[in-house]
C-alpha cells in the first residue's frame, strides 16, 4: 500500500540492517545517510529517491509520486553535483 507523507518521517525510511553475524538493529535511511555522506544532502537525496522508487516498485511507495518523478530527481541532484567545479 501507497503511504501518505506528512513530511515528516515515513515507514518506507525505517530500516532493518542485519550484518553477517544474523545481528539486526532498526534505524532511519537518515541516521544513515548524514553519517555516510557527511550531511551532503545533494547526495543524501539521491538515496532517497532511490529508496522511493524501491518502494514503489513493491507497491509501497510515497503516495501520489511517480517512479518517473523521483528519477527526475536523481537526475537533477546529479546534474548539481556535476556542476560543482564550474
């Protein structure tokens, strides 16, 4: 089922990781991401939309947003991120 955001957190952002011992700990795409990519949000915001359009494809995704929107998305956090040095 499609989730209605609010704009705050929303399931498709609550994750399980479970390493290679069977260990497994709960935590948000977010915790993740300012961690991995130093709170560069440019590129925080490609995972998103990455993690939005996998959703979707289960059936799960943000309500009323298209794959094809997110993808435009990728793209132009993409192109900003190409266009740094200029």
């Amino acid at each position: 089922k499609q989730i209605q955001s609010d704009g705050g957190s929303t399931p498709y952002y609550q994750i399980t990781i479970t390493n290679d011992n069977g260990e497994t700990f709960n935590c948000e795409l977010n915790d993740i991401l300012r961690d991995v990519f130093n709170n560069q949000w440019d590129l925080c915001n490609i995972v998103k939309a990455s993690r939005r359009i996998s959703e979707a494809r289960l059936g799960k995704g943000k309500k009323d947003v298209s794959i094809k929107y997110d993808a435009n998305k990728i793209i132009w956090f993409a192109e900003q991120i190409k266009n740094y040095g200029k």
